[in-house]
C-alpha cells in the first residue's frame, strides 16, 4: 500500500512510555508531503464489548461515573482482551462480572473498528448476545454502576444527551440499529 497517493512512510518508532494500558511512542514519519518528523502515537489496549439485547428490544448496561470527562452515562460491557484470549470470551466474561448477567450461546461478531487512527491505535471488537441469564451481582468492584436494561428505542435520544459514553457503546449500538434495517 506504499504507492497509494496519501501513503505515510514509517521508519521506526521508539517507546517513550509503557505499561498495560499504554504504551506511548514516537514515530519516525514522511507524510505524503514529502515533510519528516516524529509523531506521537498512543497504543491502547484491544477491549472487547458484548452489547446483548434481550426479547424485549433491551441492551443491557450500565449506568456510572466516567472520572476523565466528569460524565454519568450508560456503557455496554466489556474490557482489556488479555494477552492470549479470545475476544469474544473477554466481553462474555466482563459482561458476567460487570453486570452478573452471562451472555447465553454463540456470539455474533457485529463490528471492528479502531476509534481515533489518525493518533491512538485502540482496536474495539463489538459482540451480539440475543440471550443471557442472571448469576446475581456484578463482582467486579472497580466497575460499580447501575445495570439497566435500556430500551434501544431511547439510543438516538440518549446520544443526543451525552449521556451514550464512549465509541465503544455509540458504534456499536449504531451499528446494530442500523444492519437491522
């Protein structure tokens, strides 16, 4: 893809920070312009969100505190794909500890997208659930909100509001409304 007209030309990169969450680097670039110089990247983590609806035309989520933009709103579940697991079973075993409902049956890849390319590398796997059961309460402590099962009659109105927090629940829940049509 090097001859595409708009191609970058990368050269190395170096890290100038890391740990498990994100690792910040320093790109050596040639933009198509001809210019070089070096360019901050962020490399996030993988996540993985189950988005799981029920019968009802219900996602399951959960309503908390985001401290970074000071924003209350609803998220769908999901978190860090761990080195050497499967995407899927990620949001399966978040949306278990998050919410303490377990998807039920086979998931259905919805979406892949990265959120901010232009500078943050943060693949986002987006799963369909049509079914889960109720284990009792969520046991991940760290995530503490309300779950809800939120009619998705009310997504459009809830992004309108900011109060659908993060790429992660706006695509995905976009995007399934929308491959319903």
């Amino acid at each position: 893809m090097g001859g595409e007209r708009g191609a970058w030309t990368v050269f190395g990169e170096r890290t100038v920070y890391d740990n498990r969450w994100v690792r910040v680097g320093l790109a050596d670039v040639e933009a198509p312009n001809g210019e070089r110089w070096d360019y901050h990247v962020v490399h996030l983590a993988r996540i993985a969100i189950a988005l799981i609806v029920n019968e009802r035309d219900e996602a399951l989520m959960l309503w908390r505190y985001r401290f970074p933009t000071r924003q209350w709103g609803y998220e769908l579940l999901g978190g860090l794909v761990d080195d050497g697991e499967d995407a899927a079973a990620t949001a399966a075993r978040e949306a278990a500890e998050e919410s303490g409902w377990r998807p039920v049956g086979e998931p259905e890849h919805l979406v892949t997208f990265q959120p901010l390319p232009g500078q943050v590398t943060a693949q986002v796997d987006a799963y369909l659930w049509r079914q889960a059961e109720r284990l009792g309460e969520p046991t991940d402590t760290e995530e503490v909100g309300q779950v809800e099962w939120v009619p998705l009659d009310r997504v459009n109105e809830l992004a309108q509001r900011q109060e659908l927090l993060g790429s992660g629940t706006l695509v995905s829940l976009l995007y399934y409304l929308n491959s319903r049509r």
